[in-house]
C-alpha cells in the first residue's frame, strides 16, 4: 500500500502527527482497500494495487481539458490522502481495550469534541469530492487508457449509478 499512499505522500497533502504512524498506517490500509474499489470499481481497483507504477497520471495528477481549456488534477493520492485524514481524525483518539472502546485523555491537553471532529472530517471528505469529480472527467476522457473503469455502468437490480459522492452517515 505504500506505493499507493504512503506516510510520506500523505505529509505532504495532509498531515497527521508522526507519533500515530501505526494508527494512520491501519487507517490507510482500510481507506485504499475500501475506496478505491467504491470509487473505480474492484476490477481496476486490483490493477492499481497490484501494479501501481502502471498507474502514476492517475495517482500523482495529469492534465485534462474542460471548457475548452487544459486544468489538472491533482491525483488519486491527494483523494485517498484526504479521506484517510477524515478517518485519521475521526478514530485515532479512540482505543480498543479488554473493556470496550475508550478515548484517549491527556492532562496537558484537552481533546476536540466531536462537532469539531465532524467539521474536520466533513471538510476532509468535501475536498476529497471535488478532486475526484476533476478525476472522473480525466478517466472518462482517457476511458481507451483506463478501460476497467467503472463508474458509469447502472445497477441492473436498481437502475442507478454506483458512483456516488464520497460522504459519510
């Protein structure tokens, strides 16, 4: 997973404190298996993890025309960075002990209550959308590059599209 997204990549978008490397590498591992496959598809989602270096305009940002102009997205990696600091924020506070789940407390410090928790991870998830809208154009233009993408195939059983904005209940 670190070619996908590593601590490194993921510092450079959003940072996390380097003393919850553990923590964001579990919530990374979880955010890239889940994601990638909902956004993409399961088929080019396994591409992408198989073989990453296949896929380095789309990870790392390419240019794509809009309204007759020439913009560029910033890549898969600064979606996958900001959701999983949506996660980061909202979870690495919180331990899993012999007694259930219980949040961390620091004397010299007072924690973030849960409104802004939820602020941040909505704002996180909202610049996540907005990228991968610009991604969206970029695979749909390149759709002979990126042939297992799948976004706009329609559920049989529903009739409805199975991309959706990222967000979260």
């Amino acid at each position: 997973m670190d070619k996908i997204l590593s601590f490194e990549h993921q510092q450079a978008v959003k940072p996390c404190s380097v003393n919850n490397i553990e923590e964001w590498t579990q919530f990374r591992n979880e955010v890239v298996r889940s994601e990638l496959r909902r956004l993409l598809g399961p088929v080019m989602a396994a591409n992408i993890t198989a073989a990453p270096e296949k896929y380095t305009a789309l990870l790392e940002g390419d240019t794509l025309e809009y309204c007759g102009r020439e913009i560029t997205h910033a890549g898969l990696r600064f979606v996958l960075a900001y959701m999983v600091y949506a996660r980061y924020v909202t979870e690495q506070h919180l331990k899993d002990t012999f007694t259930g789940i219980v949040k961390k407390s620091r004397s010299e410090a007072e924690s973030a209550g849960e409104g802004e928790l939820r602020r941040l991870e909505r704002g996180a998830l909202q610049i996540a959308n907005d990228e991968f809208v610009l991604i969206d154009m970029y695979l749909c233009q390149n759709a002979s590059l990126y042939p297992d993408y799948k976004k706009n195939i329609k559920s049989p059983s529903r009739g409805k599209k199975i991309f959706e904005p990222i967000r979260r209940v």
